[in-house]
C-alpha cells in the first residue's frame, strides 16, 4: 500500500518535542479562512474533525484529519509533513511558541501509486 502522508526529520523531532510536552497529539489540516491552510498541531482531543473529514494516515502514530473539502481538492496528492522557521497563519497550534510552522509539500501521484493507495478513514 502507497502511504497518503510522510514527514522530514525535522518535523519528526519538533513533533517528539511536542509530545514530550504535551502528551497524545493530532494534526489537522483546514480548507482555509482563520486557520489557514497550514496544518495545525493539537494536543489528542483539542481539536473535534467535522463529519466526512478525512483521516489522511498517522504520524508517529498520531492521526492526521483533513478538512473533506480540501481533501476533495487534494485527494490525488501525497503530503510531506515540514516545519519551518516562523510565525505560521493560525498561531493556534502547539509548535507556534518555538517559532516555528508545519506546512505540508505536495506532490502528486503517480498512476501506479494511485492504484494502491491506503484507504482514507472518514469522521461519521
């Protein structure tokens, strides 16, 4: 199975950080408006995904929801968890205190990855 979601090594230790921190975590990626389209960091339960969001896969073992109108618009697309230097667009999530900002890099599939891809889990 073709993975939906990955992460760069630096997102991988802001997110052990993190967790040391503040225990369980979640990600969540809006469509857009006050949040942005950055993906946001929560602690595990601070953030309630909507019906028909999408949980795209986990990293670290910690899910990560999209928003279903944007995963609509970027279902053809693997994700690459980053983070960068920087006051991100939302400011509500866990890494904002350190400076820093998770984005996501896209990429799209191939026909052979879409093929085999990972089911995706829905919110009902």
């Amino acid at each position: 199975m073709v993975k939906r979601l990955d992460a760069t090594e630096k997102a991988l230790e802001m997110i052990q950080l993190l967790s040391e921190q503040h225990g369980d975590l979640m990600f969540y990626q809006a469509g857009g408006c006050c949040e942005g389209t950055q993906p946001q960091c929560f602690e595990k339960g601070g953030f309630f995904p909507r019906m028909n969001d999408v949980c795209i896969g986990t990293i670290n073992g910690y899910e990560f929801w999209v928003d279903r109108d944007l995963f609509e618009y970027w279902q053809y697309s693997h994700f690459t968890l980053d983070v960068l230097d920087g006051f991100g667009p939302g400011g509500f999530s866990l890494e904002t205190p350190y400076n820093k900002t998770f984005k996501i890099h896209y990429r799209l599939f191939t026909e052979e990855e879409l093929k085999n891809l990972e089911p995706v889990k829905r919110m009902e």
